[in-house]
C-alpha cells in the first residue's frame, strides 16, 4: 500500500496564485495616512527543505535568540558570506527537473522573522484598518502576524496585500515570513538571471483610515489637434480631484478638459495633483499623453515614436535585485546622459520608485510581466504553463497585479505579456484581461509571432537584412502583422566587447517609418562583487548547471561604470545628427528628436589642426521641429598649414535639467577639411652589417634572424606580424547562432599558434628586408610576410607586406606587427580616434583628436577578459620613448600582459603586470558583431585574408 502525505507546505506546488490577498491595486505613497516601514534587520533561520521545520516560529513567544541577522529588503544567499547557499545562474534552463508543478525536495526555506511595535503615534487600532504590503519576494511566501496565518503567495516582482488591522497590537508584534527558494511560481520565472530568493523589496504597513481609497485610476489623455488634455480619475470611493496648476476640481469619475502641456519622454510635464477622499489624501502626478496603434504605427500624441531603448533587469553588484532608491536614479541619470528614450522592464515589474523616477525624467516605458516559461523549449514546449488552463489563474493574477500596481504612470506606453514563454491560452487570456482593463496602452510579446493578442510585431536579434525587409514591408507574415510595426524588443547583445553593428540598425530604423527602434540587450552587468575574482558569474559558487558570462551583458559594468558599448550607443541615438563632407564649409544639422525643438540646446563649433583645436565659438542653429535639417555654415578656416584640419560642431544642453547640467554633450559630429599628409621618408641610409648586429639609421637588428633589436635608446622586444586577439564573446558566439562563429573556427585553423619560419634576410644598398612565412602547425595555410626597414638616418621606416596563401576560409582577427617595450613605458598620447575603444563597427563615438591615457586606462575591464581597448584610426602615437606615425591610419592596443594571458584570464584578477608593455599595431581588425546573441559583424566589416601593404615610420622621442 503507498500513500501520499499532505503537509502544511503543499502550497508550494500549487499552481494558483495564492490565498488571503487583497485584490490587486494602485500603488502609491499617501499623503497623510500613516505607513510604518519592515525594512531593516530581520531575523533569519534557513533550513534545507520546504518542511524541514514547522510552524511553531511564527508563534508570539519563540525563541529565535539563536537565529542569524538578514537585512530586509535582501537576498539571503548574498549575506552571511556563503553560511546561507550561494546563488545560482542559468540562462534558460530551469536547475531543478522539469514536472509542473513540482519542485525539489531540496528546497531552501528562509524563516524570517521581525517582532515590531506601532510608533507612538500611530493611529487608533479602531479607526480603519491596516494592510501589510510586500512589493517583492522570491519565490513564494506564507505570511503570519501574531501567530495567524493570514495567507501566502507568488508571484515574486509583483505586490502582494494583507488585510491586518485585526490582528495588530500596539507593541510587540511579530511578523513571520516563510519564503521558499522554489515553488510552483519558478516555473514561470525562468528569466535569464540569477536564482536569488528572498525578501527583496520593501515590506510595509500601511493605515487605511475609514473612508481612505482602494484603488484609483487616472485617465489622462492629450488630444494634440487642440492641445487639450482630458482627465479623469476613477476611484473606488468618491472624493475629489484638484489640480492647482490646471484650475481643476471636479469630483471623482467626471471628465474635465482643459488646454495642458503633453507628457512626453522629451518633455516630461508632470501635473501635480490630489486625489481627496473622506479618509485620505493621495497624491497625482499626472502626465497627459495619449497612446495609440494608427497607420500601422505606434503614435504617441498624434507622432511615431523611435524607441531608442534598452532592457533593464534589477541588478547591484553586492545587493542582488533589491535596488535602494539612488541605484535606481543612478540608473535613469545614466540612461539620459547617454540619449536613451526608452526601457523595457525585463522581464518583470520593476520597483515601483523606477517608474516614477521614468514618469519624472522621461523614458517611455514597456512594463513586462513576471512571466518567462523559457525552460519547456527543451521539451519542444511540452507542458507549457502558458497552455495550461489550470495555470491560467496564476497567468491573470500576474498580469492583473502588474497592471493594477502601475496603471498610473504616464511614462507607461506599452504592456508586455512576459518573455520567452512559447505560445498558449494563457498568454491569450492575459492580452485579454488587459486589453479590455486598460484600452489607452498597447499591448507587447515576442513570442506572438502572428501578433494574434498583441499590437505590434515584435522580434529579438533579428538580423539586418532582415529587419531591412520587414522596413520594407516584403516580410509577408499575417494580414494583421503586416499592418503593425516592428520593434526589436532586444537587439544589440551588449556581451563583453560590443555589440558591434548597432549604428547600422540605426540607419535602417530612420529610414523606414514601419521600424519604430529597439532595446539593446541589456542595461547591467549581472555580476557578483567577489573578493578573489573581482566580479563574479556563472559557475563560480560551484553550481552544476550553468551559463557562465552570459548573465554579464550589459552596457554598463556591474558597478555601473559605462562600458564602450554605451558611449558607441549614445552617439548612434543621439538627438541631433550633424553631418558634413567639408566641401562647402557647412555642417547639416538634423533634428532627429520626435517631438521638442532644438531649443534646448546650445551648438559650438571647434577647428582642428592636427588634432588639436585652435579656435572655437558658438554656432548660432535655427530652432527646427523635430524631423527638419538645416544646412548651417560654418566660420571661415583658419590656415592649415599643410595640416590634417577639420570642424568638430557639439551639441549642448543650453540650461541645467534635471538630469544633466547645462553643457552636457548630447551629440556632436566632425567635419573633415584637409586631409592629413602621410609620413614620408626618404630611404638615404645604407644598413651597416656588423658581427651580431646590422645598424640601419637608429636602429639595430640580429644579424642572423634580422629581428628589430633598439631604436636608438629603446629597446624593441619580438617585433613580428600577429594575427591573433583574445576572442571576444562575440567572436566564440552563442551555440544557436546561424552565422559561422569565426571565434571557434580561428582556434580550429591555429590562428593563435601561428609559427614564423625565416626565409631571408637581405642586406640591400638602402634597406634591410626580412622574408618570413607565418603559418599554423597542420594548415597549408600561410601568411607570406615582409618586413622591410629603410632610414634617412633619423627615423625609421617598417612596411610590411603580407600575401595570403593557401585556402583561407577565415577572416583574421587582427592584422598587424606586435612587440615588447619596457614597463617603464606609463603614458601613451595619440592622434586619432578616441577617447574610448573602437572597432570596424563599434566606432561611431571614436572621435579624432589628440588623446592621452596611462596604459592601465587603456584597458576596458570587461568581466571576463577579452580583446579590447583598441583605438581606433590613429594618425600617430607616442609610448616609450617611441613615436609611431602610420601609413595609412592604424590602430593600436598596449596592455602589460599578452595576448596569450589576455584569452586564457576568466576573470580580472587573472591580468597581473609583466615587465613588458606590449603593443599591437594593427592594419585591421576584424569587426565585433553580436553574435553572442545575433548576428556576426556585417561583411563590410570582416577583414579579409587578402594581400596587404603596410607601413610605420618609428623614431624616439625623448
Ligand atoms: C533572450 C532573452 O529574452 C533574454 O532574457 C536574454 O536571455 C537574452 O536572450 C540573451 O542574453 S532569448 C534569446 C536566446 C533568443
């Protein structure tokens, strides 16, 4: 005979979404109602499985005294140091196995507990009620007060409320909260993050006084033909409605129309306003905007937006997903210093304070839901909860408490169904549910590739020429998708060095009307702070499955410093474009915003010679609508002298924001007028051969091998072509990837073991030439290479010619000659692009001028080690005691460890200086691309086995 037990935790496996909630509401701080924070110290005991312990803790009167400490909101896992489990990352594999609705019996199960007393004047327990909110936990809660169960959910991103008036007590009141790592919940939380359980939002108490509002719901429309807003404000219990500014006071549920400044991500206008019921005063800040699907386009107050966006997950380096409210503005500031528009919550309900700060600052929003089912994909979608009536309930629960908690906010625009959760009914109830709820927002998800539910077609790392052909309206689909626009929900994977292409997205974006932008995957870096490895991801707390770096992929680094990948971003979106060929001495200024004039900011226009400027002074603009251009003219050029020379014109914010200073570069262009002249050298110096050593003008070289050993003072170590970089992210690609994923293939052909026979070294009236043939063990393949050196006595002149031979199928990573310096060398200067990293196609924001660095800043310190910090188009450079002037243009890395160091390190701690400073100076590389997670870089940006002539003109400088 078996039988199965019930236990007191079967909650766990249930597939509804709980029991003993409020219903779902708007989320807002009262005025005057009284609100008692739970954050802070709790006390936390973690046992091993869902019942290991039972219920007595929640009992008044426990003895917890032994228990440890967790602050509340946080992770348990990210406190303790490791006494409490560690965290656990994969991408879209659920760690635990597959059987809706069932979970481990291993089931970490965090107690917590809080005793706390009601302040002093906290109002009488009879006047009202009280409710309990939790605003998040993972994955599933049971909650007592007082020793009564009041009641348990799911549902981790999203609020849950508890009626608890009846059993508060003025002092002493304990709150117990049983939070389980898995639940039934997991199944539908399969986002690509860490695992990370926990109390890790706000907990709050919350006085409700008799006659105080339930829920609420502003309505408020723009009508740009008149110019007039239109606003109403439903609430569940009558009151009124003012707005000050506005001259409005009208009773809840009536509709009032008055002339108003639209809200819009540019031009954030926020009424403030004031909801007043018999119990309660609510705050409004009210934005008027109106959101519609017309012409097949998604128009915000009559225009079309270009979403110019990213995804944002939740994410602190030691904090985990429980943000404090300055990380949250740290992150709207930075998204608005680089020219973003737009965020997609992904993929789940922020914060609520992140919404406000985007109503505040301005970013138009597509709040997704807490849904992500990606793990069936697996099982060819086999049991998916989303076509599953019996998960249907728990599917609206999520979308029902998203859109309740955030209706309110105007920066709002879209409502997303969830992420990667294959198709089903129950992604066709919600759109429903939501739809019919609230008709003044569009509804979004991915996954419906026949836009059946929702609004607008929406596709993930589609590649260009692709998106091209949907821009183009020959991508065929349904009779509705072809009526709807495009947006790429994520695009631009942002791994490691890149992404790379994203400036050829942008074309296509602003030239077809039906693509309307896109999100680049993602804002942050989901890395650990971590004593030894610095930041710390996928694998490194021992977990059996695992998905490595790929949880760091974001645009900035988990410390939120800006990665290259942003600043190339902020360039590509920027405001306004300016452009010009030098030919007639004019820059054409184009307005690329969607709805303000360029009166916010200020043009300036510098004159370059040789990269460094001589005269500079204000542009006068017209203020042109958003979508015209102006051909402006620029002030007379100064005389070169024979000198590369050039405009470069910035755009600035004219007067302080609130999210930048007055000056603050939004765009800026340059303007070429005299092209540079290239170093010329006349080859008068006859090599001097002697018993080890052949002296050519300041340089001397091995009489045997003919290898560069001095020039002048500087000694010169391994000087030889390379064709190898420590592959990026992008380059290895991502196991699914179409494109051929040259990172592996350059392994396979021993791109990295290249071996470099002597053919000859020829001692000529005025040159010393080296013949080599650079080739992998196995390959016929082979580089044939020569170096041929000449001097006029002062200089020295290196040109390189490389002829491919044999079958190449492979581009090259990197073309271009390699050596060793002292360490001594520190600061290197340089005429070219800069001031970041930049590659064939992640060079947009490289700018050229003169730039100076130590070697230590020219590295980017991407989590996992990798190719990078190359600048880009560089005329010359200075380091050691050397000056290099190129013919053509080159560019040039120099790091303290090798290449070889730089591909095997995992982490940044593994780069330890050397006492070498190597330096690449390189004819090409091989674009980035996005093939993490997208397409390789475009073919224009492949560098090509082909034959290839280079040169350097090297002399010391002191
Ligand atoms: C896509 C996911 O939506 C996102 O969460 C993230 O995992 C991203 O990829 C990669 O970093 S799904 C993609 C594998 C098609």
């Amino acid at each position: 005979m078996s039988f199965r037990t019930t236990t007191a935790v079967d909650y766990v496996e249930d597939v509804s979404p709980g029991s003993g909630a409020l219903p779902p509401r708007a989320w807002y701080a009262s005025s005057d109602a009284a609100s008692l924070s739970l954050n802070g110290a709790w006390s936390l005991r973690v046992s091993a499985t869902a019942d290991a312990e039972d219920d007595a803790f929640a009992e008044p009167g426990f003895d917890f005294g032994e228990w440890a400490e967790v602050q509340v909101p946080g992770h348990w896992v990210l406190q303790g140091d490791g006494a409490f489990g560690s965290p656990i990352y994969t991408n879209h594999l659920y760690p635990f196995p597959v059987d809706p609705p069932h979970v481990p019996t291993e089931n970490p199960t965090g107690d917590h507990l809080r005793v706390f007393d009601l302040p002093a004047d906290w109002p009488d327990l009879g006047d009202g009620g009280v409710v309990l909110r939790f605003d998040g936990v993972e994955s599933c809660a049971r909650v007592w007060l007082n020793g009564t169960d009041i009641g348990e959910f799911k549902g981790s991103r999203l609020p849950h409320e508890f009626a608890v008036g009846h059993l508060l007590k003025p002092s002493g009141n304990v709150l117990a909260v049983r939070v389980h790592q898995w639940s039934a919940g997991s199944y539908l939380e399969d986002q690509d993050q860490w695992w990370l359980s926990g109390i890790f939002r706000d907990v709050t108490l919350l006085h409700r006084p008799a006659g105080s509002v339930l829920d609420h719901f502003v309505h408020a429309s723009y009508d740009h033909v008149a110019g007039e807003g239109t606003l109403r404000v439903d609430s569940d219990v009558d009151g009124r409605v003012s707005v000050p500014a506005l001259d409005i006071d009208v009773a809840t549920g009536e509709t009032v129309t008055v002339p108003v400044r639209p809200w819009t991500a540019e031009s954030p206008v926020l009424y403030d306003g004031e909801l007043v019921t018999e119990g309660e005063r609510v705050p409004l800040r009210i934005g008027f905007r109106t959101v519609v699907l017309e012409d097949g386009l998604i128009k915000v107050n009559g225009t079309p937006l270009l979403f110019k966006g990213v995804n944002r997950h939740e994410w602190h380096p030691e904090k985990g997903r429980a943000l404090d409210l300055e990380t949250m503005r740290a992150d709207v500031l930075l998204m608005k210093r680089h020219n973003l528009n737009a965020v997609r919550t992904s993929h789940y309900p922020p914060h609520p304070a992140f919404l406000d700060l985007c109503d505040e600052y301005g970013l138009w929003v597509i709040d997704e839901c807490d849904l992500e089912t990606h793990g069936f994909v697996e099982q060819a979608w086999r049991d998916n909860p989303v076509d599953d009536d019996r998960w249907t309930p728990a599917l609206l629960d999520r979308a029902a408490r998203m859109v309740e908690r955030d209706k309110n906010h105007p920066s709002v625009v879209i409502w997303s169904l969830g992420n990667e959760a294959g198709t089903g009914r129950g992604l066709t109830a919600m759109a429903e549910w939501i739809h019919d709820r609230d008709g003044s927002r569009l509804v979004h998800y991915e996954g419906d590739i026949d836009c059946r539910d929702t609004d607008m077609y929406s596709r993930m790392y589609a590649f260009h020429a692709e998106v091209e052909r949907i821009g183009e309206e020959l991508d065929g689909g349904t009779h509705k998708r072809r009526g709807l626009p495009l947006i790429l929900c994520e695009y631009g994977h942002a791994m490691g060095n890149g992404p790379g292409g994203i400036a050829d997205y942008q074309r296509l974006f602003e030239a077809h009307e039906r693509l309307q932008g896109g999100f680049i995957w993602e804002w942050i870096d989901h890395g650990i702070k971590h004593e030894e490895l610095g930041f710390a991801y996928g694998g490194d707390f021992g977990e059996e499955l695992h998905d490595g770096n790929f949880v760091c992929d974001g645009l900035v680094f988990p410390d939120r410093q800006p990665s290259p990948g942003l600043v190339e971003f902020k360039k590509v979106i920027e405001p306004v474009g300016i452009e010009g060929d030098g030919s007639d001495g004019t820059v054409r200024i184009t307005n690329k915003q969607d709805f303000a004039d360029l009166s916010a900011f200020a043009f300036e226009w510098s004159y370059q010679v040789d990269g460094e400027t001589v005269e500079s002074g204000s542009l006068s603009v017209p203020p042109l609508a958003a979508g015209e251009s102006a051909d402006v003219k620029l002030p007379g050029a100064p005389d070169g002298r024979g000198a590369e020379t050039g405009w470069t014109v910035r755009a600035l914010l004219a007067e302080d924001t609130l999210w930048a200073p007055k000056g603050h570069e939004v765009a800026w262009g340059q303007v070429a007028v005299a092209a540079r002249l290239l170093p010329s050298l006349a080859a008068s110096d006859a090599p001097v051969v002697g018993e080890r050593l052949i002296t050519l003008g300041p340089a001397t070289f091995d009489a045997r091998t003919g290898e560069l050993r001095t020039i002048g003072g500087v000694h010169v170590n391994g000087l030889r072509l390379d064709v190898w970089r420590a592959p990026t992210d992008n380059d290895d690609g991502a196991e699914w990837q179409t494109d051929t994923r040259y990172g592996l293939l350059w392994r396979k052909f021993g791109l990295h073991r290249m071996r470099h026979r002597l053919d000859a070294v020829e001692v000529g009236e005025d040159s010393l030439t080296v013949r080599t043939r650079v080739a992998p063990a196995a390959w016929e393949v082979s580089l044939s290479t020569v170096y041929r050196w000449t001097s006029d006595g002062d200089r020295l002149r290196l040109t390189v010619s490389v002829g491919p031979e044999g079958d190449w199928t492979v581009p090259l990573p990197r073309l271009g000659v390699r050596f060793g310096i002292d360490a001594s060398a520190d600061r290197v200067r340089w005429f070219g692009g800069g001031p970041g990293e930049g590659y064939p196609d992640t060079k947009s924001a490289s700018r050229i001028a003169r730039w100076d660095a130590t070697v230590d800043e020219l590295q980017t310190p991407y989590v996992r080690p990798q190719e990078n910090g190359a600048r880009a188009d560089v005329r010359w450079t200075e380091i050691g005691g050397l000056r290099i002037d190129g013919d053509p243009e080159f560019s040039f890395t120099a790091r303290r460890w090798t290449t070889e160091q730089l591909a095997a390190a995992t982490h940044l701690p593994d780069l330890t200086p050397g006492d070498t400073v190597w330096v690449n100076l390189d004819h090409g590389q091989h674009g980035i691309g996005s093939q993490s997670c997208g397409p390789g870089p475009l073919p224009q940006y492949y560098l090509r086995a082909e034959p290839a002539e280079f040169s350097f003109v090297f002399s010391e400088v002191s």
